[in-house]
C-alpha cells in the first residue's frame, strides 16, 4: 500500500495563509493551533540595495493527519484543496519524490 504525503513548492506560496484557515476550520483548531503554519522570513534587502526580498514557508505540524476523513470521501486535504497558488500537492510519496526532482530546490514533502 503506497504511503501519502504533501509536496510543498516553497518558491511559489504566496503567503496568503488560506491553507492555514481551511485546516483550523476542517479541524475546528483552538486559538493558538495550527495543521500547518506559514512561516514568514525576511524581509531582507539584496545586495544591488534596491531590492527587498521575502519567503513564505507552509509547515505541517504534528497535528496534521493528512485530513484523513475527506481523503477517505476522495478529496484532496483541506490545504491542498485551499492552496490559491497550487504550492501544495497530495499524493503517493514516490510520485511527489519524482516530482520533486523536476520542481528543484525549493521543495519539501511532508510524511505525517
């Protein structure tokens, strides 16, 4: 049976934290827990002084089961589904590896 993850563009999140607020919903969170969290760095000025540059990372937390009961329907997870720039994908760990490889360095998968 294959094992499921997340696959997660960091060079395209676009900090708009959607993903974060279709998880707190999906899993009624508290205040204070999060499935995942976008972590903001930067700003940082670039070294030609006229540019700033900034990254938005989506970090699943322990809290994240992969939203088993709307993948059992046959749905994607609540983040997934949420995500308005496609920065995260669900799938089988050996496709998100391959896809990965062709994507590049700014990516990561989440195994819960």
């Amino acid at each position: 049976m294959a094992q499921y993850g997340l696959l997660i563009d960091n060079e395209y999140c676009t900090g708009c934290h959607s993903c974060e607020v279709a998880c707190k919903n999906e899993h009624d969170l508290p205040l204070g827990q999060w499935g995942i969290k976008v972590l903001e760095l930067g700003p940082w000025q670039l070294a030609d002084k006229k540019h700033w540059e900034y990254r938005f990372v989506p970090v699943p937390t322990s809290s994240c089961d992969l939203c088993e009961g709307r993948v059992a329907a046959g749905e994607d997870p609540s983040c997934v589904h949420h995500c308005l720039a496609d920065a995260i994908e669900f799938g089988a760990l050996e496709e998100l590896a391959a896809k990965m490889g062709q994507k590049g360095k700014m990516c990561s998968i989440f195994i819960p």
